[in-house]
C-alpha cells in the first residue's frame, strides 16, 4: 500500500466524529480518480465505489451521493412501488411462489404462508446485485477485506454499519443461537434498510413484491416490516450443522397474529456456495447464484452456505393478520 494512503487510513481511524469522518471518505473518494490516473496507479489500492454501476442507479432516476450511514430512513409499505429499482417483478415469479404457499390455520385464524421453500432463480438482477454490494463495500480498502484477521479485514465496514461477529450453536431443541465472537462463521450486518437510501429502496420494493406474492388485498392482512441483514460467510469458517431457526412461525399479540418469513437473497456467492433447506420425504431446496431469492418457514430444518467469503442478503418479513 503507498505509505500516504496508508497514513491517511491510520489518521482516519483516530476520528470519532462521524460527520467528520463522512466528509473525509468523500473527499478520499473524489481524490482516488486523480490518483489512478497517475503513473504509478497500479500501486495504489482501489476502493469499491459506483463508478461501473452509475448508468443502472441514473437510469432508474435514483439520485444522490451514497454515503454510508448519513441519514436514518424509515420504509413506508403502505404505498405500493411502481416503478422497481432492483427487483424483476414477473408474473411467473408470482406464480411459482403461489405454489408454494399454504392456507393454514394459526390461533383459530385463517392465513396464507410460506410452509415449505421456494427457490426464485433470477430474483434481481446481476446488475443490481453489483450495485448494491457497491454502494455497501464503498467505504472499505479492498486489501482490508483479503487480511488474514477477520476482525482487523472488517473493521472499517464493521464501524460504519455496525457489524456483528457471529458464531453459532445449536440448543438442545436444535434451534441455532448466534453469538457474538472472536472467531466469527459470519460477519452480520443488521437493518440495512434504516441505514441507506439504497437499502431503503430494496426493502419498499421487496415489500410491494411480498405484499403481491402473498395476496395481501385478499387474505385481510398487511405488511408489518421488512428487515434486511447482510451477512459475510468467513471462509473456511461459514456453515452451520441442519437446525431450525424457531419452533413457531407465528405469535399472537393485542389481536393480531404476527408470522415470521425468512428468505435468502445472493448478492455475492461463490459458485459452490449453497443454501439448502429440507423437507418431507427427503427433499431439499437449494440455491445457487448471485441474483437468486430462497424464502422458507424458520421451523424448516436447513442449514447455512458453507462459507467461501460470499456475501448474502437474509430478508426477515413479518405479516400481520387480525383475527
């Protein structure tokens, strides 16, 4: 690494001030293409920015600077989207998922929900999936992400958006409990979607999409939320033994039932990376490839990719129906 941006990068870790920090970053960014333009550009390391990406963000009309973490954004699911950004909304899309979605009874309630999984290949774009790891990965050195120490590689991005070391296991009702730790499986990144006008965007379309897929119009229901947490599988140290993630899908408060749907969206995977999750007689669902869309109950017995440094969207929705 040059020994200025080196330097800088040291200085840069004293700052406390977010504000402060934010311009700095910005100011980092519009230097490094006068940088790379020098003689000596194939020395010094290059940062994930939109550059490749910018004709997908302005022809969608999505304006505006990506700064991480500027500006706390609250997604509004009552107005449906129209126009999508990242999403490819088709009709068989909707369909296949259709397939898949049992009417079932929960509380003495008739509901619609997603009991065993579904596996939609080309959910987003390639594109789209550049774009948002870019907008994601901009305020990380490139080389900090190969460093042979996790914690110290992620550290910038751990610091701008908040990231979790995670481990796993499993009680002994076979239910995976994650804790924080030293020698991570995953890095995790929560509630993207209140963090950055891009993240807030994917989560409003994800919730029209939802809202369609699930008939909301017709089964008395609503969208409650939509939480998106990416998360870093470590190599070598990702993957998790079969368990389930709950022993109920739904609860019950103040006359409402509140069901949980998980789904699994490859943003970055390796091209062995795989997300299997299980069900009657010996079947199993998995899912390969950047773009692809798993949803599956968290009582389905599963287990997570096995960790090849990919980077995957888990999307956790909750429908809300009044008894």
């Amino acid at each position: 690494m040059n020994d200025k941006i080196k330097l800088l990068f040291e200085e840069v870790l004293k700052i406390e001030d977010k504000n402060e920090l934010i311009k700095i970053y910005k100011q980092f960014i519009e230097n490094m293409e006068l940088l790379l333009n020098s003689e000596n550009s194939e020395k010094i390391p290059r940062r994930n920015t939109l550059a490749t990406e910018s004709e997908i963000i302005d022809s969608k009309e999505l304006k505006g600077d990506f700064k991480a973490l500027e500006a706390q954004y609250t997604p509004i699911f009552s107005t449906d989207v129209t126009n999508f950004v990242f999403v490819n909304s088709r009709e068989e899309m909707a369909e296949e998922f259709d397939k898949k979605l049992s009417q079932t009874v929960r509380f003495d309630t008739n509901i619609k929900i997603l009991e065993k999984a579904v596996l939609l290949k080309n959910f987003i774009s390639i594109g789209s999936c550049n774009t948002l790891m870019n907008v994601f990965l901009q305020v990380a050195n490139s080389d900090n992400l190969n460093n042979e120490n996790i914690l110290d590689g992620m550290s910038e991005l751990m610091k701008v958006w908040g990231g979790q070391p995670l481990s796993f296991r499993i009680s002994k009702s076979n239910v995976m409990l994650p804790e924080e730790s030293n020698t991570p499986s995953e890095i995790a990144f929560y509630k993207l979607e209140k963090k950055h006008l891009v993240f807030k965007t994917l989560a409003e379309e994800l919730g029209t999409v939802f809202k369609s897929f699930y008939n909301y119009d017709k089964n008395n229901s609503e969208l409650l939320s939509v939480s998106l947490s990416l998360r870093y599988l470590v190599p070598n140290q990702g993957g998790n033994p079969i368990h389930i993630d709950a022993w109920n899908d739904s609860m019950i408060k103040d006359g409402y039932i509140y069901t949980n749907q998980q789904f699994s969206l490859f943003l970055s995977a390796k091209e062995e990376e795989e997300f299997v999750v299980f069900g009657e007689n010996n079947q199993k669902t998995v899912q390969q490839g950047n773009g692809s869309l798993m949803g599956f109950n968290p009582t389905q017995k599963h287990h997570h990719p096995d960790g090849h440094g990919s980077w995957i969207l888990i999307i956790e929705v909750i429908l809300k129906t009044k008894i």
